[in-house]
C-alpha cells in the first residue's frame, strides 16, 4: 500500500524511506553540488543526507549537506502529520554554503536565539540586512524556492493527497508563498490589517523613523523591509499564528501585498 503520511513513511525499511524522503530536495541543489541522487553522497562516497525520525514517529527532519563537515545544510525540512491527519511544513530552508555567514541564530556565547524570539544578535541581524537578507537567514538563499515548492508538489501527489500545509515564521515567506499558490487556513484578515497599517492612513509609517536599523523610512515599500521592521517589534505584538495551504498544481490567487517588491 502507498504510504500517505509522515508515520506510514516512517515505518518504511530504511533504504526505501530515505529514497523517498530524498524526493522532497530539489534535483537542482543535488546537481549544483555534485551530489548522486541515488545514494545522496559525494564524488568521494561520503553520504550527506541525513534523516532524524524513528519508525514510529509522526514528524522527520531531513538535512543535506554539500560537504560532510559543512557547518550548515544546504537544505533542512522539518515536516510532520498534524492530529487531524494533515500534512505540515513546520520549516523549510535551502542555504548559500558559498556564502558569508551571519550568525543571528546564536549569540556570541552560543546561546541560540530561536530565530530571534527568545534572544538577538543585533549586530549579526544589521550585517545580514546590509547584506541584503531577510529576518531568520543566516546565508543568503540560491533562489530555488520555485523548485523546492515544485518537489513539494510532487512528494505530496505521490502520497496521494491533494494538499498540504506550511506555517510562515516571518512576514515575508507568507507574501512569497501567496506568490507562489498558497492561501490562508488562518491569518489571511491579519496580514491584511498589517499591510493597511503600513499604508499612509495607517498607523506604522511614523515609526518607520530611523530608530533603530530597522526601521528606516521607505521600508513600507519593500516586502525584506516590512519583515524586518516586524522583526524589530513595529508591530507591538508577534509575528506568529499564520497557517497556510497549498493545492496540489493550483494557485490561490491570493496576494496581500500585491505591489510590494523584495
């Protein structure tokens, strides 16, 4: 029988699960970096898919990396089956390995900053958005959200279901993922209310005032510089609680921000 969840994949023997697992990383990043789409290693043999699931579990996380001492993964998932049976992209992210690093996940202590909830690091957040990244990046990206949103598609039909779910961290990411199909389970009103209080009649541009890095006059205009203002607290509350879905080979049609450029 076809496995139709994270738990029935889960249950598979290993070699089968990590196959299909692996078709979720889209061919373009195992291309780029040289990497066997059948057994996931390098030129060298060393094997850089990694799969964190046990058998009986409802959730997997997934990392490839392009080196085997790469100190961050060119792709990381983090999927798993809700209670009501549905299937969660609780985070997705594909890294420039080529790329500076920017250490806004961590303190200079270590201490980990949950991307920015519980702690921050200033310092790295303002070289990251002078460098042009958005809130949560630690590298810039390889612009290949179009394929991996494609592999999603595809992993998703081939478990026999027409849908799947993905909940935005950030501001930004839910714009982009409007851009690319998806609609709102909840959160669509709020983002809306956000995008009004960014506008002249709002109440958001007065604080755009160049108090912080983060919020510098003209950020309204731009998708990274609302998200980053959000980051920064403008908003006086959170950015958390937005939900999202996707039809599998379907566009929502739904835009929030219809105008705004990266």
């Amino acid at each position: 029988m076809t496995p139709r969840s994270i738990t029935a994949l889960n249950a598979l023997p290993p070699a089968e699960r990590e196959q299909r697992y692996g078709e979720i990383i889209p061919p373009i990043l195992l291309q780029r970096f040289g990497i066997d789409p059948r057994t996931f290693c390098d030129s060298a043999g060393n094997k850089l898919f990694t799969l964190t699931a046990s058998p009986d579990a409802y959730s997997v996380e997934l990392e490839m990396r392009h080196a085997p001492a790469a100190p961050d993964p060119l792709f990381y998932a983090h999927l798993t089956d809700t209670t009501s049976g549905q299937l969660t992209v609780l985070l997705a992210v594909i890294n420039d390995p080529e790329g500076p690093r920017f250490d806004v996940d961590r303190l200079p202590d270590g201490t980990k900053t949950r991307f920015g909830t519980s702690h921050r690091n200033v310092p790295a957040e303002v070289a990251a958005l002078q460098a042009g990244l958005a809130p949560g990046q630690v590298r810039r990206g390889l612009r290949a959200l179009r394929e991996m949103l494609a592999a999603f598609d595809d992993f998703v039909k081939q478990l026999g279901r027409d849908m799947f779910f993905i909940e935005p961290l950030t501001y930004h990411n839910a714009i982009l993922f409007e851009r690319y199909g998806f609609a709102y389970q909840q959160g669509k009103r709020w983002m809306e209310s956000i995008h009004f209080r960014f506008s002249p009649e709002g109440d958001l541009l007065s604080r755009l005032d160049g108090s912080t890095p983060f919020r510098q006059p003209g950020a309204e205009k731009s998708i990274r510089g609302r998200s980053w203002a959000i980051h920064d607290g403008i908003l006086g509350e959170p950015y958390t609680g937005v939900h999202m879905y996707k039809f599998v080979g379907k566009h929502a049609g739904v835009s929030t921000f219809a105008e705004g450029e990266w």
